[in-house]
C-alpha cells in the first residue's frame, strides 16, 4: 500500500480528479481483467483507513522501518554528507523524515509533492520545530522529472523515499524511477529508500487480511467512493477482498472479488461481472536483498549500506548515483 496516497489524495481541484477518476475507472473496467489504479484509495475515509491499518498487529511495514530508522540512525547518518540537501519523493507525514533530521546534518530539506496545500501545512510544521534547517517544498509529480531549488544547487543532494512505495511500481516502472531520481538528484547524490523484502507466505497473508477486516473495509471503499463521486451503482456488500501472494512474481496481489453475477453502472456504462470475476486493485513488490540490488544496479545506483531488523522482514537501503 502507498504511504504517500493520503498526499496524492489532495492533488488537484475537484473537477480534475474526478474527470481523471472517471477516465481511469471507465477504463479500468473494460479491460479484460478488470483493475482499477490503487492510488484513488485515498480520497478521506480511505486516508483514514490507511491509518488504521499502519496500526494493526499484522501490519508490521510501518512500526519495522520505524523501528530502523531509530536504531540505526547513526549508521545511516555516516552514509550523509554534512551540509546536504535531502529531497523526498512523495512526502507524506512526516513523522520518518523527523527521525533522519534529528541525526543527520542536513541543511535543507526539499519535500516534493503533487498536493501544493499538503506540502505547506507539512513544512510550517517542520520550520517551527527546525529553525535552522531551510525547508523548500516544490509542488509537483514526483515519478516525472521536475526542477530543485536553485539556492541547493551547490549542495551534496541525498533522496529519501521510504515505506517501501518502491514497491508499489511494478520492476520496469521502479527503474524508471529511480533513473529519474538520479538524473534529478546529480552525480554523487546519494539515496535512502525503504524496501519490503520477502518472507514467510503467512505473514504476507495475515499483513493483508487483518482479522479485523480494515484492509478489507479500505480496499472496498474504492468502490463506495466510485458510487460518491461518479454516481456507480455498486453494491460493496456483493462483493469481497482478496489478497494472495503471487510467489512467481514476489508480489502481493489485492482484489474485489463479485460474489455472484451481476451489471454494474458508472457514468451511464454499464459493466457486467460474472460470479467470481476480479477487479484487481493493487500489486505490493517485496524484494530480496539481491534482486533489489541487482534493480538498483540496473537503475544507475550502487548499493552502498543495507539495514534491516533483526527478523529480516525490512531493509533501509542507501545507493549512490553510479558514475
């Protein structure tokens, strides 16, 4: 699941997320299978949901790169040059970026998103709390190229891009971005980016089908919020959250499962299920330490420091821009 999509979730004025909405949804549903882009999860009461889920006991994704972030600050903060500028691609709370500020000494901080009123609200906070730091938020689609601050450009530049959202891309898209992060970012620029690794089927499992039915409850409002905001028809009820583990391709897969057959309508279309058809909504990569590796290699980055927990369930991996 994407850690940014709250952020996402205010990127533009109504009447162009809901004309791209409905493109992508009408879209989506005449594929062969059906899918629908996991990033209109987070319109308010999917945003809310995601919250509950990074508290769950089965959800361990947050709380382990957290809990690395803590113990291993110091590491990290040797992998940082004094007086650099860190860029985050899709800032979202802030409360991971706090961790590397209090041990690295950065000077400028450059947190990059699609939501203009996000990113303000997330920077006065961070000025009053770091009044030494220069915070510099630039406005803009973070997987696209954009320009940084002229006054940083002398600055050694590290990228940060945590809660695994690299897995979130499927491979060619993650090497795309992290070729645009490099060629943003310059050489010798350095980044931090958090990565989901494989485990144990179970785990993976249980992360995705929480006993209390949050994962479920979120996935399923992407329907409810389809009926909101384009006027669908969809009965959430006749339909049911799937998440498997697609061990050929190291991915979690989520799904809507229609639980019998039935014509649903958005926007004047109609859309016919057959009982049991899917609607595939999200792919969540977990890597191991090799493949990711060999991703960032491929990628024009060299892996420099891995840091994981002590049950290997997540790694903090630092790269540096190749020659």
């Amino acid at each position: 699941m994407n850690v940014h999509g709250p952020a996402l979730a205010k990127a533009h004025r109504f009447e162009e997320q809901t004309s791209a909405l409905a493109r992508d949804v009408v879209d989506g549903l005449s594929q062969h299978p059906k899918r629908l882009p996991p990033k209109y999860f987070y319109d308010v009461a999917g945003s809310e949901l995601f919250e509950q889920i990074t508290r769950l006991p089965e959800y361990y994704p947050t709380r382990t790169e957290l809990g690395i972030l803590r113990e291993r600050g110091s590491a990290i903060a040797a992998f940082v040059p004094n007086g650099a500028a860190l860029v985050e691609f899709g800032a979202g709370a802030t409360t991971k970026v706090r961790l590397l500020l209090n041990e690295c000494a950065f000077a400028a901080y450059v947190p990059v998103d699609i939501s203009g009123d996000f990113l303000k609200a997330q920077a006065d906070a961070l000025r009053r709390d770091f009044p030494r730091l220069a915070v510099l938020p630039v406005t803009a689609d973070f997987t696209a190229p954009f320009a940084l601050p002229e006054t940083i450009a002398g600055k050694p530049k590290v990228g940060f891009f945590p809660g695994s959202t690299i897995g979130n891309f499927e491979p060619h898209e993650a090497c795309a971005f992290l070729r645009t992060a490099r060629d943003i970012l310059g050489q010798n620029a350095g980044m931090i980016v958090g990565v989901d690794l494989e485990k144990d089927d179970r785990v993976l499992y249980e992360a995705y089908n929480d006993k209390a039915g949050v994962t479920a409850r979120f996935n399923l409002n992407l329907l409810n919020r389809i009926n909101r905001e384009l006027g669908g028809n969809f009965d959430a009820s006749a339909f049911t959250h799937r998440a498997i583990y697609n061990r050929e391709r190291h991915r979690i897969e989520m799904h809507l499962i229609s639980r019998k057959a039935q014509t649903v309508r958005v926007l004047g279309r109609s859309f016919s299920f057959r009982a049991g058809e899917t609607i595939h909504t999200e792919n969540s990569y977990k890597y191991s330490l090799e493949r990711f590796a060999a991703l960032a290699r491929g990628s024009g980055w060299t892996p420099r420091g891995c840091w994981t927990d002590s049950a290997g369930m997540f790694s903090v991996q630092a790269l540096v821009a190749s020659d």
